[in-house]
C-alpha cells in the first residue's frame, strides 16, 4: 500500500499524466472540520477533569465532617502528625509569614498530650493536642503563634472521656507601652485576671482601659475610661471669686495635664489673686499658687447661719486679731456701697462670748450654767449680782459702786455665830446693814463669815426659801442684796473655740451682759458693737482657699445655701461715735442714748418684753444724768394724765440714793410678792416700788 500510494505521488510530475487522489487525502474544507472536532473535544476533555476536580472537593469536605483521620501510636510522634489528616497536615509547618515568635511556651494542658518539640515557637508554628487516654482519637484542641502569641484555631473538648476546661487565656493581653504602663505580670491568664492599664507612667496614674480574661479564653475590654487621662471642670466658687477669662472655657468639660486655671478676687478694693490651679499627671487639679480674699457677705442672716454660709464658701467669718486687720477690714468698708445700703453699716465678726466665763465666784472659780439663776442680765457695766425681789429673788446684775444694797452672808456649819442654824454644809444670813459691793465683802466678814458665794440652783434656792419666809428683809432690804458674783471682763471666743485677745469695742458701758456676738459698726468709727447672736446681719469672710500642693477634689463647688426661714433683723439706731444720737421715730435722746416714752398699761413683764422687740431694754435708774433726763423730759410733758403718772424703770440698780422711798407702797398690792421700781409724777417726781402685775406705762432705752 505504502509503494503503490508512492508510485503515484511520483507520476505527479510526469507532463500530461493524471491521477486520482487516495482515498485519505482532505481537502482543505475537511482539515478545518477535522480541527474544529478535536478543539471540541480538548474543551469537554477539560470540562469533564474539573468537574471531577469539585466532586472529589466536595468528596473530601464531607470525609472532613464525617469521618475524621485517624492517628499513629504515640511514641512516633512525627508519623503521628503527618497521619493526622487534614486538620493536622499542617503541624509543625509554618501557616503564616509572620515574623518573630511566641514568647512564651504554648499551654501545657492537664490530661492531654501535643506535638510541640518544646523548642519551636516561631511564628506561624501549629501545636496539636490529644487525648491521653486514646491514641487513635482525634485532636480536641489546635493552637498557632501568631502575633507573638498563641491563639485557638480548632477546640473541641467533649470528646475526651475527660472533659478539657483549658479556664486561662491562650494568648498575652495588649501589651503596656511606656507612656501607658500596664500592671500584668506576664503569667497570669486565668478567666477572670483583669488588667489596668494607666494613663501615665507617674506613681497613682488613673486608669485608663481595663482588661478581663473572659470565658472564652480572649481578653475582652472591661472599661474603657479615657475620660479619667484627664482633669474635669475646675472648682466653682461663688462671687467674689471669679476666673481668669484667659484660662476658663464654660463649655469646657475637660482639662489636659498640665491645665492652668486661675482666680482672682473682686471687691470695692479692687481685683486680687485669689488661688491657681494646675492639671496633674494624676488628673487631679493641685493648687500651685494661693492666696486671700476678705469680702462682705451682703445677706442678712444670724450669727450660725453667717458662719455656714463662709465655710460652705471654702472659707471662715473673720475674726480680727490685730490693728493692722482691723485696719484692713476698714479700708475694705469704706468703698463697699453694700455696707452703707443692704447692711445697714454693720458686719457680723467671727467672735462671741463665753458665757461660761461670764460669772466668776469669789474664790476665783468661774461658774457656768448660772443663766437660768438670772431674772434678766443688762447692762455690761453692771459688773455685780444681787438677788432681787422681782422674779422671786432671783439674781439680777447690778453695779458695784455708787450703790447702796444689804448682804447675804455664807458660814461654815460648825461656826459660833448664833444667826446660823442651816444644818447643811453652809448656812446663809441676811445682813440688813447697806452698802456697795466692797462694803459688803467686809460686813460679812467682820464676825467670820464670807459673801455668799451662789454658784448653783441648789445654793439660790436655799436663799430663797430663807428670804420668803421672812418678810423682815423685804422691808428692810427692798433693793436687793449683794452676793459674790463678779462679771470683771468678758471673754470671747472664735467659732473654732480659740480664745479671742483682741477686741475693739467702742464703748464697755453701753455692752449689754445679754448680747453675745460682735458687729462692726461704720457709725461707730468701724469700731466694735455687741449684739445679739440671733439677729439678721451681713458678716465678714476671709477666703484662703486650699494649702498650696492641696488637691481639689472633683466636682467641687463652693457655693453657699442661704436659709429660707426669715431672720429677725435689728432697727436699733445707733449714735455715731462722738455725734449727738439720732433716734427712731417715736424715740428722743439725751444726746448718746435713745429713749422710748411709751403710755401704753402694761405689767413689768409686758413692758420688758416690747422693750426687747424694739432692740432695748428698760432705762435705767443708776446714771444721775440717764435720772435727770427722765425727770426733765416727764416734767414737761402736757399730756400726762393721772392713769399715766407712772412708768415701770429698771429695778436692777435699785433705788437711787436720794429718791422718795418714803411715798411708800401702792395700795393696790393684792398680796403680790414681786416688787418692781417706777418713776412717778404724781403727786411729785419721784421713785417708788411697785407690785410688778400692776398696770404701768414704761421707758426703755436702746
């Protein structure tokens, strides 16, 4: 066949001979056909291989989750990982093109054995675990290193015949960086380890994120509290303290470290560095630089009430110890429009009386609790007591010259003199014999006795149960008598409890024993005034803000809550230093004093009671110019009637010398056993005792 299809081939180039073409010879129509078949045949050859390809995929997945690949004996460890099917034919191969490696050892689980070499910890290094008990079973847990640490990326505990609990986390927390240390220890990993991270290296730094190990073995974030990096609103105070515009944002709600806020102190003297504060690495505000400020509180409040309101200010009521304060609280004064307007030209001071202190007996010993044993305390130069008949024989304070009393007198029990019967451990004898209070001191002690020392409500009521029974002393001794008691000085104190040795009262004489506190008084030449602790007045506070290195605690706000109750307020007119008085309406004055003539019938309780509303008290009969005065101003009166001829005084003087004692008693006593002084002008000017219920005008003073 070959020869014969060569013999023809060759004839070819013969001229004129013909041939006929064998019969596998194409023509060019049937090579493209023949070229398009076998295209379409390589296309469906690759078709038919992939499809192939995907089921043995899809083969291969369901082999995964049903039939997983089993294992070698223990002791070769190597055939072991390579045998471990597709979960395992990575082991010991690096996964990842990290860099670096763990630092520390993957986990060393109880009850499991792994492939680790206890050498490899580069990264991307896979560790495998199995069961112990059961060679041939699968792994239940598979660990990587990757991002220098190892992380989970296979677990399935349950089907050891010993359940797995792993309870720590596989992998380390964020690290800390130098700026923001953390407190880990780099061991621990248990679930439940929690992790502060700070915001500064600085000892005490706040905390800024925190940490935990949860259970599922990662570390989750438990707070994150960057707020705390940074110093909240500055301290608020309330006027006169104000911020510096440069340094204070309202709408500012936080302060980086290292913050300044400053203060300053606007009065009439102008403004003044108060205090500066500075943002501290441990985001606290730290006071870098301090300083003072007095102002004026410009609300009426009592004395308790003006100490709270300063100390709820960050500050304390003043209270002067020096000229050169009292000087500067003067010059605070003088410009302060407030003073002359709201105040009423005066200030509470941070000072008051121990009254304690007030009554000292004669052996020197101060005697407290003795208010209650007054019928009423006055006058702060009435430096003596006397028991008087008004109040049933209670003390009252009276002077100690210039006036003319009896005595009681105090014995021992066992003494010689035939008066003293009192079988107790001292007995009491009325002297009837009169005289001032050193007159007294040595009439008593002329046949071995001693003034009575009344230092006790037992030792009073002995007195008074021995003056009621005799009616002989009352006759005799109607003023009063002198017992060892003594208001030489008055001693003042701070609300702090320090004793006060700086004072600077204008006048002693016109200091009342019953008005405790202390004002300073523009119409008194900024000197001192006492009053009552009770009243409604401005005050006085001095504002030093925290010690230097202080730290203000946050959310501080220093502003002060005024009472709503409605304070009693004091209408007295006072009489400037030097200047002729400038009374009330319905008040005259004999120049230094105000006096308040009032016709209305009341008993002596009752008129003492209005004196004190209108911030006075009865007027007293001791000065022979406040005397004088009293008679002149009722001598000339045109409308005194005879239902208005008498006006209840004050009795604690007692009876002036000199006075018309012999008018003698009203008639009208009713068997009253309290005796009061008047002033009468019928049927001539002069002084008497009468029942203390009967009906009488009155006279007070301020």
């Amino acid at each position: 066949m070959w020869k014969n299809w060569f013999s023809a081939y060759r004839s070819d180039d013969e001229p004129g001979s013909t041939r006929e073409p064998p019969d596998d010879e194409f023509s060019p129509e049937d090579a493209r056909g023949r070229r398009k078949k076998v295209i379409a045949a390589v296309l469906a050859g690759v078709a038919l291989l992939l499809l192939i390809l995907l089921l043995c995929l899809v083969l291969l997945l369901t082999t995964h989750e049903s039939e997983p690949a089993k294992t070698e004996p223990k002791s070769d460890a190597v055939l072991r990982s390579r045998k471990m099917g597709h979960l395992g034919r990575n082991a010991g191969k690096p996964a990842t093109r990290n860099l670096g490696q763990c630092r520390k050892s993957p986990p060393e689980l109880t009850g499991v054995v792994s492939s680790w070499d206890k050498v490899t910890r580069k990264a991307g290094t896979t560790i495998v675990y199995w069961c112990n008990e059961d060679p041939d079973e699968e792994q239940v847990l598979m660990v990587v290193c990757t991002d220098n640490s190892w992380k989970i990326i296979y677990e399935k505990p349950t089907v050891c015949s010993k359940v797995l609990e792993t309870k720590k986390c596989l992998g380390d927390p964020v690290p800390g960086t130098e700026n923001n240390p953390s407190d880990w220890d780099f061991e621990s990993r248990s679930v439940g380890t929690r992790i502060n991270y700070r915001c500064n290296p600085t000892e005490g730094a706040p905390i800024m994120r925190k940490l935990v190990c949860a259970k599922d073995y990662e570390w989750h974030v438990d707070g994150n509290l960057t707020d705390n990096c940074f110093c909240g609103k500055p301290a608020y105070y309330s006027s006169p303290i104000t911020f510096v515009a440069d340094n204070w944002d309202a709408e500012k709600e936080v302060y980086p470290p290292g913050a300044i806020v400053k203060y300053s102190c606007k009065t009439s003297m102008g403004e003044t560095h108060f205090q500066t504060v500075t943002c501290s690495l441990n985001s606290t505000w730290v006071v870098t630089k301090a300083g003072t400020c007095f102002f004026l509180g410009d609300v009426s409040l009592n004395y308790t009430d003006s100490i709270k309101y300063c100390d709820q200010m960050g500050g304390e009521i003043v209270s002067i110890g020096n000229d050169a304060e009292q000087d500067a609280i003067r010059n605070l004064l003088v410009d302060e429009k407030a003073f002359d307007s709201t105040c009423i030209h005066k200030a509470y001071l941070g000072i008051h009386e121990d009254i304690s202190k007030q009554w000292r007996s004669g052996d020197g010993e101060f005697v407290s609790g003795i208010s209650e044993m007054f019928f009423m305390v006055d006058e702060g130069s009435e430096k003596c007591a006397a028991i008087q008949r008004p109040g049933y024989f209670k003390l009252n304070n009276v002077q100690c010259t210039g006036t003319s009393y009896c005595q009681i007198c105090e014995y021992d029990n066992n003494t010689s003199n035939p008066g003293c019967s009192n079988p107790s451990n001292k007995c009491y004898l009325p002297k009837t014999l009169r005289g001032d209070y050193a007159f007294s001191l040595k009439e008593c002690q002329s046949d071995g006795g001693r003034l009575a020392q009344v230092s006790s409500i037992k030792q009073l009521e002995e007195i008074q149960d021995l003056l009621g029974k005799d009616a002989h002393y009352s006759e005799k001794c109607n003023s009063g008598f002198y017992v060892d008691l003594t208001s030489e000085k008055r001693y003042y104190k701070t609300p702090a409890n320090e004793t006060v040795n700086y004072t600077k009262f204008v006048d002693d004489s016109r200091r009342s024993m019953d008005r405790h506190c202390a004002v300073v008084h523009e119409l008194q030449r900024y000197m001192w005034s006492d009053q009552d602790c009770s009243l409604a007045s401005c005050f006085l506070c001095r504002m030093t803000g925290l010690s230097e290195g202080s730290v203000v605690p946050r959310n501080t706000s220093f502003v002060p809550v005024i009472p709503d109750t409605k304070p009693t307020l004091d209408h007295r007119i006072y009489i400037p230093a030097g200047d002729v008085a400038a009374c009330d309406l319905g008040w005259v004055t004999d120049g230094f004093h105000c006096y308040m003539f009032n016709d209305t019938l009341v008993n002596n309780a009752e008129a003492r009671a209005i004196c004190r509303n209108n911030f006075g008290s009865l007027a007293s009969l001791v000065s022979p110019f406040e005397r004088n005065f009293i008679v002149d101003f009722l001598m000339n009166r045109s409308n005194v009637t005879e239902s208005t001829s008498t006006w209840f005084v004050e009795s604690t003087g007692g009876l002036p010398s000199g006075s018309d004692d012999d008018i003698g008693y009203p008639t009208n006593l009713g068997g009253s056993a309290t005796q009061c002084v008047s002033v009468h002008v019928s049927p001539r000017v002069g002084w008497s005792v009468i029942d203390c219920e009967a009906k009488a005008g009155f006279i007070c003073h301020d």
